[in-house]
C-alpha cells in the first residue's frame, strides 16, 4: 500500500521544483520530455525514492544522504502513480529542469475552481479566465539550511503573459491542506520538510539532500 505520507512530500517537492516548483519563459511543446516516452517503471522508481526520504526524515546521520530525483521520473509518477492524487483542478503537470537552478512548469489548470472563490475585481486577471487551461511558469530556485527561495521568471495563461501573482494565488489554493490552509506562499521562503536540508539542481535531475 502506498504509505499517504508521500503525498506532503510530493506536493512540497512539485511546488519547489515546478509545480513542482524542475526551461525558460514560455514553454514550447518540443522542450518538454513528449508523455508518450514516460512509463509506469520510471514513476515506480521515484515512488521507491519517495519512501526512502521519509524513511530518513527522522534519523540523524553523520553524513548528508544524496537521492536523485530524475526529471523522467518526476513526470512519469505524475503521469501514472500520481495522477489520482492531485488536487482537484489540476492535470497533466509536467516539470523540466534546465541549468543553473532554472526551472519550468505547466499543468492544465481548472481556472473556474479558483475563480469562483471570491469577488474579483475588474483588474483581477482571473475575473477574465475561465475553463481548464494550460498554464506555465519557469523561474529559479536556490535553497539551503532547510529552505527554498522561489523567484518567479514568467508565468503564461493560454500562452498569454499574465502578472506573476496569478501564480502565487494558484499555488496558494491548489497547496492547502487540513494542517496548511493557508496553502504555500512562493513568494516567502519555503521551509524543506522530513530534515531535507538542500535541493541541488542540474539538467534533467533534482538531488535532494537530507
């Protein structure tokens, strides 16, 4: 049985490498990795790697412990293994890890679901976005001592440029949780959970350090 303490993990993993937060401005079909070449086995094995970081988020270690966490694999246990526990709203995610810790995202985002939870004004861009649309982000990521630090590049609605706080309002909704209702703020640190303590970043790889 797949243990659900995965799930924080994946979350907080996918908003600190997309969305999670792992490519430049707006994305381009041919830069991501196409679906089709991602398989079950690639999703398994980060599932397996999953497991093995909470199995050491409580016991010391002399050493830092290194578990690399391939781009195939990222988008392959969201594809498959994590499909069904997404939240609500959210589909097809795909991340891609470029150089110097730059990283890009998009997901088909169901903009009514956010939308709808408060009157907006006509300034608002989500006063003006409706349905399930592709969203995309890219910006960079440095983290150490047990946090991250988002800078948002770009972020695109539909392939239209809107301003980077759309972002931070969906990433607020779609993060919360019964112990976080507030969700994840991208523009405040973001402290690292289960004593990871760095996320170190290379094309196509995100090795996290506990």
């Amino acid at each position: 049985m797949r243990p659900r303490r995965v799930w924080p993990l994946v979350r907080r993993i996918a908003v600190a490498g997309a969305v999670v937060g792992v490519g430049l401005a707006t994305l381009v079909a041919g830069e991501i990795q196409p679906s089709d070449d991602l398989t079950r086995d690639d999703g398994a094995r980060l599932e397996r790697k999953l497991i093995s970081i909470l199995s050491h988020a409580d016991t010391e270690s002399p050493e830092a412990r290194l578990t690399p966490l391939l781009e195939p694999e990222i988008n392959a246990f969201l594809k498959f293994q994590g499909a069904s526990q997404l939240p609500t709203g959210v589909t097809e995610p795909t991340v891609r890890i470029g150089d110097g810790g730059l990283v890009s995202a998009v997901a088909i985002v169901d903009l009514d679901v956010i939308r709808q939870q408060r009157s907006r004004g006509w300034l608002d861009p989500l006063q003006y976005l409706a349905g399930r649309l592709r969203v995309t982000a890219s910006g960079t990521i440095r983290s150490g001592g047990g946090v991250a630090h988002i800078e948002i590049q770009s972020v695109t609605v539909a392939g239209i440029p809107v301003p980077v706080q759309v972002l931070y309002e969906l990433v607020r909704y779609f993060t919360r949780t019964v112990d976080h209702p507030d969700g994840t703020r991208l523009d405040e640190p973001i402290p690292l959970p289960y004593r990871i303590t760095e996320l170190q970043l290379s094309p196509g790889q995100a090795v996290i350090v506990q």
